[in-house]
C-alpha cells in the first residue's frame, strides 16, 4: 500500500512567486492534514480535510496560503505571494475516520516538502 | 492552551547505551499522546501512542514510553541504542478544539556515537 505522496521534495523560489504543494493521502483515508515545521521550531497545525471539506484551517497563517482538496483526493497547498517567513518544511498527512470523537486513528505522514523562498 | 515541550534539543549517546528523552505536556483533557520519529529524507513515523489503560507503552523499534499524569510527561526510553536510531524524535499530544489534530514539541535531535 502506497504511503502519504508529497510532491516537491524541495523547492527554492523568490520572494514574490507562488508555489503549489501537493500531498496525495492514503487511498481511502478522509482526514487529510497539512502541518508545517518552521527552522527548528515545533511542527504546527496548519489545516484539516475531512473529504473535500476543510474542518479547521484556524491553523492557516494568513490569506497567502490556500489550501484545496477537489474530489477529497488529493490536496493542494498554494503560497501566493510567498514571502521569507514562509520557508520550512510542510508535511502531510493522512488518516481514517474514526467513527467517535475520540481520534484515536493513526496519521500517517508524507515526507515532507522543504521550501525555502529567498 | 495544550503545548508539548521537550527540554532537550539535542541529545548523544553512545551506540549501546540506555536513551530516555523526555516530554512533558500541558492539556486539560485525558490526553492522547504519541512519539514520532523522523530519520534523515524520511517523512515522520509513528513509534508508540497512549490513549488509555496500561501506562507503559511499547513501541516499534525497541522503544517504549511511559504515561504519568502526576507528572505530565510522556518520557521515550530505549534500554540499548542502534547507530540507526540517531533522528528526529517528536511527541505530540492528540487535541480537540475545532478539530481533532496532533499538538508537537520542538523535538530533540538525537546523535549516536560510534
């Protein structure tokens, strides 16, 4: 069974462009999640799919990011205009219903797309 | 608010010896917590999770963990440590607000010495 897919692996860009990520979650998992690792700091909530719905993007840093998950299959993580601060490392992950309120599925994680922007 | 905070940022030991990283975390709840690990051009992996009953947790790889709510930690332990253990390790507390989603520390950089 395939993991969590990320795509790019590593992306460098300028100040002032956009970059798009993408995470194609486990087949069949609903819960998708986008967090972000910022230089050694801790890795923070970004936003949560359930399907094509996001949940809770509380998480999201500001109206440069836009996050989208058409068909609640693949999402895509969009950066416009990408600015300094927006660089580390943006994992995904993925994982089923659970069927109460307690959470007790396991996220799995993609590898991560490191983004630098200078 | 729910944090995790992991005091050590690096950590080295020596190939063989016992390892025990530690995690204490802040939530008002029962807590769900996790460790996870990530090696060099991996993505993060689960180790081990507590969400109820039996306090000492084991794990993939070796590792095991223990609960203690007078204490709010959730300390990683190894008896014996591998070259190929030397990573990233985070853990994390399982939190609801809006969402259900996973609250991190900032993870301790564990390096092996040969």
């Amino acid at each position: 069974e395939a993991g969590v897919t990320q795509f790019p692996s590593h992306s460098v860009i300028e100040k002032g462009q956009t970059v798009t990520l993408r995470c194609d979650p486990i087949s069949g998992h609903d819960n998708l999640y986008w967090y972000r690792r910022v230089m050694g700091k801790e890795i923070k909530f970004l936003l949560h799919f359930v399907k094509e719905s996001k949940q809770d993007e509380s998480g999201m840093p500001n109206n440069r990011f836009l996050a989208e998950r058409t068909g609640g299959t693949y999402s895509t993580l969009k950066v416009q205009p990408a600015e300094l601060e927006d660089s580390g490392v943006y994992f995904c992950a993925s994982s089923q219903l659970s069927r109460d309120r307690v959470g007790n599925t396991e996220a799995f994680f993609g590898q991560g797309t490191r983004l630098t922007v200078v | 608010a729910q944090s995790v905070t992991q005091p050590d940022i690096h950590i080295t030991v020596s190939e063989g010896a016992s390892l025990e990283l530690r995690c204490n975390y802040s939530y008002g709840a029962t807590p769900y917590l996790f460790w996870y690990v990530q090696s060099p051009g991996q993505g993060l992996q689960l180790l081990l999770k507590y969400f109820s009953g039996d306090t000492l947790v084991q794990g993939i790889k070796g590792f095991e963990a223990e609960f203690k709510r007078s204490q709010s930690s959730f300390n990683l332990r190894k008896p014996s440590v591998h070259w190929s253990d030397a990573a990233e390790y985070f853990c994390a507390v399982g939190a609801w607000d809006s969402s259900y989603k996973l609250i991190f520390g900032s993870g301790t950089r564990l390096l092996v010495r040969p």
